[in-house]
C-alpha cells in the first residue's frame, strides 16, 4: 500500500469534530482538473458518513499538516478562524543557498498572465497584495539553508515567491527559480505546525506533521 492509500495516511490529530494528516507531497488537497485521487477523496473513505470538509489548502507538491472536518458547523468555525488569521501556521523550507540567522520579508504580489505569481512594481501597490513572512535559519549545508518560515496571511503561493525573490528559491521548486527539480515533483516546503483554539471545546491546539525522512532533510536537522 502507497504513502498515499487511505489506510497509510497518517492521522496526527482525531476527534469528533476535526481530524489533522500529514499530506505526502505529489497529491491535491481538493479534485483538480487532472482527475488525479486527492486527499479529501481520502479522508472521505477514512470517515465514512461524515461530511468532511476542506478548509485548509496546500500546494500539490508540497507536504505536510493539513486539517480536514467532520461536520458543517465546524467547517464554518474553521473556515472563519483561517480567514481571521485566528490559526498560526509555521513551514519548515530547503532553500538553495546561506541565509541571514533571520529575517523579514515584505512584498507586494500580483497575478500575471497564467497562475505564477510575481512581484508587483512599485505603480502596481495600489492593487497588489501585501505579503509577509518571518524566517529563522536552522541550518546551513554546502549548497542549503533549513529555514523555520512563518507567514502572515496566505496569498497564493507565497511563501515560494518570497523566497524566491530573495534570492533563495525553494529546493526542487522550478516554477519559481529552483536550479533542478526533484524526481517525484515534489518540492522542500514542509507544512509543519498549526496552532489554533478548537472551535468546539475552545483549548489550544498546537499540532505538528514530522518533516519529511529524505537525506538532505535528515542531515539538515542533524547540523
């Protein structure tokens, strides 16, 4: 049975009202125009006869926690609490290149022709969209930094725009400036912690997906 069959997903968060997994990169959160097995045909098989609901999105190729519910009113309570910037979400990213200890990066980003983002020229602001993150450097190997990368807000695709446009693209993240891609397509963005208030039973939640098992990734967190 594939890391992506139903019975291997793993689950790291379950009750009556949510159920946390940890995406493998390759997959689509939600059905695409591919027609490809997404992750939410999964956790419907997992959870016969719940309406499950999808109010967190990842991007294909990335892996990582990703939260799914069980029920109508908690998908409205989920949905609300993402919007608001009520749920803080922290990636783990492979960037080629030495980074600063930490820093912070502002951009303005826009869409072009197509789906790339890009970043937006000064005359555009007025309609562009203000994108932030914050990253703290775990790590450096030869040629990759580790990066602990926590974003405000969720434009599309931001984190890989923003990284890239520093000078730092994502490993195996072609779209966006990667010198190579991986073999399975996937690229070294981790979506690893999510901390939010339950919006059943009001406690904090903070919840982590463990980073991928690949040997860049092993040897990066053993520096």
């Amino acid at each position: 049975m594939s890391s992506t069959d139903a019975g291997a997903l793993p689950v790291l968060f379950r009750d009556a009202h949510l159920v946390v997994v940890n995406k493998p990169p390759g997959i689509s959160v939600q059905p695409d125009r591919t027609g490809d097995p997404c992750l939410l045909g999964q956790v419907q098989a997992m959870f016969p006869g719940a309406a499950v609901g999808s109010p967190h999105r990842l991007d294909r190729p990335v892996g990582g926690i990703t939260l799914f519910t069980l029920d109508a009113t908690t998908l409205r309570a989920m949905d609300t609490l993402f919007r608001d910037r009520q749920v803080a979400k922290t990636y783990l990213a492979i960037v080629e290149g030495h980074t600063p200890a930490q820093g912070s990066l502002e951009h303005n980003l826009k869409h072009p022709a197509g789906s790339r983002k890009a970043i937006a020229e000064a005359a555009t602001q007025g309609w562009a969209e203000s994108a932030t993150l914050q990253f703290t450097t775990r790590a450096k190997g030869d040629r990759y930094s580790l990066l602990e990368v926590v974003p405000q807000g969720g434009a599309f695709h931001q984190i890989r725009v923003q990284l890239a446009a520093s000078g730092h693209p994502i490993k195996g993240d072609v779209k966006y400036g990667a010198r190579r891609g991986e073999p399975d397509r996937s690229i070294a963005l981790h979506a690893w912690r999510l901390v939010f208030k339950h919006p059943g039973t009001g406690a904090l939640l903070a919840l982590e997906a463990p980073p991928p098992e690949s040997p860049i990734w092993r040897a990066l967190r053993g520096l």
